[in-house]
C-alpha cells in the first residue's frame, strides 16, 4: 500500500553566508517533523528552484549542524535572481514550488532574499523569511543573526593585535565588514576598546585622528593605538565609497579604505603603522551561543508559521522577543547606527573613543 505524502515545506539560503544558517536549517527541520511535515531544502538560494536541485531534510541530515557554519544547503548572490526577476525566472521557479508540492516556502536571507520572497509571493508562491546577515543592517528586526559572531571574530583580533601594537608602539588600522552600517565597526571596536572608530555614518576628519593618535605616543602609558574603519566609510573630501574590482560588475564590492587610511596615518604624521583587511574571516566559522540561540528561536517561528499558514511574514526579533513582520516591498531599506541616539556611541565617546567628528585645536 502507498504511503500518503507528507506535507511538505521548502527552505533555502540566498545570499552571502553567515554563522548560524546551519541552526536556522536544523530547528525548522527538526520542528517540521514534529509536526509530521517533510522540510525540503533547495540548494544554491533560489537557484534551487530554477534548476530544480533539491534535498529532503531529515533528522539524521541537520544532526549536529546547530555549531557548523557556511550553510549545508549553499547559496549564491549571482545567477537567474537579480532583481527585476525575469518572466522566465518567475515561471520555473513557480513550476518548481508546484511540482514538488510544497506548501510555502521559508527563505533565509537578507534584505535581497527578502525582496525576492516578496516579489514570488505575488505570484502565487506562499513565503515566511528569516532575518540573516553579519551586517546586522535589517530595518525590520533589532537583531540578525550572524552578526555577533562576526563581531566576536573582530573583537578577538582586536585583542590579538592591541598585543602587538602595544609591544612596536604602533597603529593598527582594522577595516571590517558591514556594507553601508557601522554596526560590526561599532560593536566590535567598543567590544575591543579601539581607540578611533570609524562608520559611515559619521563624518570624520583626518585632523581629529591624527591629534588623537599623536596624544596617544606622547603618552608613555600609551604608546599604541587601535583604529577600527568600516569598510563602507567615505574618507574626508571625496564623495564615494573605496570599491575593490568587480570582474563580474554585479554588485559593488567595498575595501580598501583600511589601507587608504592606514597609509594615510604613515604619510602625514610619520607613525609607525600596520593595517588588516579581516575580510570574509568575519563571515566563516562557527556561530556564537547568541547566534545558535537566536538562529534556533527563528527557525522554529519561521516553520511555525508556514505550517500554520501564517504566509507573507518574517521573525523578527524585537527587544527580546521573536515575532513575525510582514514582508514588504521596502524590505530594501536599511537599518544604520544613529550617531545621536545610539548608547554605544555615547558609551565609547564616554571611555575616551573617538569617532574623528570631535574638534581639536592644536
Ligand atoms: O552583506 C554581508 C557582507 O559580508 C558585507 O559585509 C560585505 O560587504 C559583502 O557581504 C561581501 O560580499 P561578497 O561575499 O560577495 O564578497
């Protein structure tokens, strides 16, 4: 006799990777079965559905996977998913959804996977998000996960080269990850006790740092400094972003204001000084308890509500709570630090960090 057919979700992962897709896989998964629904994960983000590449989850597949990071699913921001979708993109995947029967589809990702998600739902394909990126610059969620294990990645390099710059009495320019946010700069330089702190979002001037780091070696206590620039910074007196080559010209990549910088530092006020690209190291590894626990909460909410037919939302976290957010066309917008109402701007500006917006008359 035939077996019925489960009921059936999908997942996938889109965009760039980040610890904890891993655990997010793992606790839909495992909640799924629970509810005796099959949990089917397309490989490669949405490209799963275009070319109809595809993987059925069960317990003995996300064993152990809630410490593993990458995602064991893959994923991609190039191929058949640029916005606007094609009609043919839209089609196959449609067919796709319907072929394999699936009820909704859960779709971790950031602001790009979101505004996907949003554009199939109008085309019939039922879709729950969960917020995911390092950069932590989601307008609709305080929290993504991700972003605190990168932040710990930064915080203990920090650590790793304050020892080193205290013993040559150096400067050490850090350059990390975050897109158009300060949050990594932020929470990673307050977390490592950096001494300038540099975000997009404020408007600095080199006169600001150099007077800061030339009192720093005049002070025999202090005769190093840590500087930490965020990779989405624009230097005094220019009105664009550094931009590394994009043989592929899809998307603008960020870096290389951590040298510009750095160089700066050496050519104007003649310091000794040394800088680190932590690049991609901030996304790779295992994510932190946080990120486990959050990841978790959100794979649970997002198969909760596909299950329930609660479709069109994403968990969101607000304060400490998970909750569901619709999916909107906007999903576009980005979250960035308030440089006047932000407490870890005003808690670093209290313990002496400079932003390089502070006034100094020589
Ligand atoms: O959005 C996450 C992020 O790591 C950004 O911080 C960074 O600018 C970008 O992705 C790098 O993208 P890619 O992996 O495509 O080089």
């Amino acid at each position: 006799m035939e077996t019925a057919q489960k009921k059936r979700i999908g997942i996938l992962t889109g965009g760039g990777d980040c610890p904890g897709l891993n655990a997010v896989i793992r606790a839909a998964c495992l909640t799924c079965i629970s509810h005796d629904y099959e949990l089917v994960g397309l490989h490669d983000g949405f490209e799963g559905l275009y070319e109809e590449a595809y993987t059925i989850l069960d317990s003995h597949k996300v064993a152990n996977i809630y410490g593993e990071g990458g995602t064991i699913l893959g994923t991609t921001n190039i191929g058949h998913y640029c916005l606007p979708l094609s009609e043919d993109t839209i089609k196959r995947t449609v067919e796709t959804y319907n072929k394999l029967g699936l009820q909704c589809l859960i779709c971790i990702g950031g602001d790009g996977t979101m505004s996907i998600a949003y554009v199939l739902s109008q085309h019939g394909v039922n879709v729950v998000g969960v917020p995911k990126t390092i950069d932590n610059d989601l307008m609709a969620t305080d929290v993504t996960f991700g972003f605190d294990s990168a932040v710990s990645v930064v915080t203990d390099a920090l650590d790793r080269l304050q020892t080193t710059a205290a013993s040559h009495h150096r400067v050490m320019v850090v350059e990390v990850m975050g897109r158009n946010a300060g949050w990594i700069a932020l929470a990673s330089g307050v977390a490592g006790g950096a001494n300038v702190i540099l975000l997009p979002e404020i408007r600095w001037e080199w006169e600001s740092i150099f007077a800061t780091l030339k009192a720093r070696a005049a002070d025999k206590g202090k005769r190093y400094s840590l500087v930490v620039v965020a990779e989405g910074c624009v230097p005094p007196g220019s009105d664009s972003q550094i931009t590394a080559d994009d043989e592929a010209k899809k998307a603008v990549r960020l870096g290389g204001i951590g040298k510009y910088v750095s160089d700066r530092i050496a050519k104007d006020i003649g310091m000794d000084t040394r800088y680190v690209i932590l690049g991609h190291v901030q996304r790779g590894g295992s994510p932190t308890s946080y990120d486990r626990i959050l990841a978790t909460k959100y794979g649970s909410m997002a198969a909760k509500l596909a299950i329930e037919g609660t479709y069109g939302y994403m968990a969101s976290l607000k304060g400490t709570e998970v909750v569901k957010v619709p999916i909107t066309a906007e999903m576009r917008e980005q979250r960035k630090v308030n440089p006047k109402t932000d407490q870890m701007v005003w808690a670093a500006r209290n313990v002496g960090t400079v932003f390089g917006d502070e006034h100094h008359s020589s």
